[in-house]
C-alpha cells in the first residue's frame, strides 16, 4: 500500500469509530465514556486529516478544507477510482 | 447542508472485471431494500419525527447511507470499467449496453428503475420506526444472499462491511423506537 493510502486508512479507521459512537450516542445522550471517546476520535481525525491535506489536498468541499495553488481540489484520484 | 468528503467510507479492494457480480449489486443501489432508498426513507422522515434521538438518527443514519450509495457505485463501476461489448453481452448485460452504454443507473439487478415506491413515510412515528428497522433487516438479507453469489475476498470484505452497518442500524432503530414509546406514555401521563 502507498504511503497516501495508508494515511487515508488511517482516517477511514478513526472516521468508522466517530461514525459508530455517533450513532451510539443519538440514543444514549448521557453515556459520559461513550462521549469522552468521540471527542478523543475527533481530535484524532482533526490531526491526521491536517496532514494528509498538507501533502494531498483537501478532502471536504465548501470551504472545510484549505487548498495549495493551483486549486488542488482537482486532483485524482477520486474515490471510486481509488486501486488498492 | 451536507459537505462532501473526498474519500470512501470504506476501502473497497476489487481486482478483476466481473460483469455477473457487478449486474447482483445493482440491486443495492436502485434495488428496493438498496442503499439509494435507505438514504431516501431516513432523510426524508426526519421531518415529522418527534423526539430528537430520532431527529438526529435519521439524519445521521440518512447521511451514512449515502456513504454507502458510493461504495456500491464505486464496486459497479470497477467491475464494469474494463469491459468490451462482447464480454457484457457475454454476461447478458448487451441491453444495458444498448440503453446507455458504460454509464452507471439507479435501477435493481434487473434493470428496473430506482422508485421513490421503495420508500414509505407514515409520520406516525411508531410506524415509520418499524418501516426502517423492517428495512434495515431486508437490507441485511439481500446482503447475505449477495456475499453467497462471489468467491472474490475483496468484494466479500466490502459486502459484510456493509451488511454489518444494516445490523447496527437496526440496533439504533429499535432504541429509538423505544424511546419514542416513553415519550408517548408520559405524554398521556401529564
Ligand atoms: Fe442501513
């Protein structure tokens, strides 16, 4: 696997488990552990998608992501031409 | 609002061109229990829906399963991609050519197109909750008879990924259900 995969692995796991405990928590609003989790999840996911953006590009359209010149939005591949 | 994110939600790892495969898993982007109309019938209930536990599931669950709307289309795609004419009508997909050539359609694995008809919305919350915990099982169902059809690991892999999420919605489902039942009760309490 190459090196800008491995690194979008690693944000697919720490997006999976944001995802899992965010469906959690919907139902069980008061779980403090449940919540403590997400939030570690998604300081993770701030950390690692800042650097995959820095050597990739950015991941989320509208302004969620910062871009280098030229406009590195148009940068494939995108996901469903993604080889693994 | 919704932001795109640039990436799948889940790596899907397919190796060769399998056109027979690609027809089964049409039926999970436009099929009935597919994930097109998974995404449909939450996002569209949140509406009417009472509580905010509900209000917020079928926002979150709606948003996931577009998630997967992309990992189906992007399997389809990559089995399809490499194709000749002769090998797609060698796999009985010569009327697929024939209407629109490579491009991908919402439609089930016989071609029949997607219909809002897949869908239901009751506002009664008691019934749409049971509509989608009922979807989330045919969801799960279609999936098993699918991951039966391959021998292919990667194709295998994506498919009980995703069959697993339909086992974790119908979990959140019924909590929600649940809930929404309290608050009718005390509602008639007060
Ligand atoms: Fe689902």
């Amino acid at each position: 696997m190459n090196e800008r995969a491995e690194l979008l692995l690693q944000i697919q796991e720490a997006e999976f488990a944001a995802v899992e405990l965010q469906l959690y928590l919907d139902t069980h609003m008061y779980d403090q552990k449940a919540l403590m989790e997400f939030n570690h999840y998604s300081n993770l996911i701030a950390t690692l998608k800042h650097e995959y953006e820095m050597k990739y590009g950015p991941l989320l359209n509208f302004g969620f992501s910062p871009s280098q010149y030229p406009w590195r939005w148009l940068e494939s591949p995108w996901p469903w031409e993604e080889q693994y | 609002m919704w932001i795109y994110e640039k990436k799948l939600q889940y790596p899907v790892r397919i190796g060769k061109c399998d056109l027979k495969m690609a027809r089964y898993l049409l039926t999970q982007y436009g099929g009935p229990d597919g994930e097109l109309s998974a995404a449909i019938r939450y996002l569209n209930q949140r509406y009417t829906i009472p509580t905010n536990e509900a209000k917020a599931l079928l926002t979150d669950i709606g948003t996931e399963e577009l998630a997967h709307v992309e990992i189906i289309t992007t399997m389809i795609y990559q089995l399809t991609k490499d194709a000749t004419v002769e090998q797609l009508e060698a796999a009985n997909l010569g009327s697929f050519y024939a209407i629109r050539d490579g491009a991908l359609f919402p439609s089930d694995a016989n071609g029949v197109p997607w219909t809002a008809g897949y869908i239901q919305a009751h506002a009664d919350p008691i019934t749409d909750l049971h509509e989608d915990m009922a979807a989330e099982q045919k969801a799960r169902s279609t999936y098993e008879n699918l991951i039966k059809l391959t021998d292919d690991p990667g194709i295998k892999d994506a498919l009980s990924f995703l069959r697993e999420r339909e086992v974790v919605h119908f979990q959140r489902f019924g909590e929600a259900l649940r809930i929404v039942q309290e608050y009718q009760q005390a509602k008639k309490v007060y």
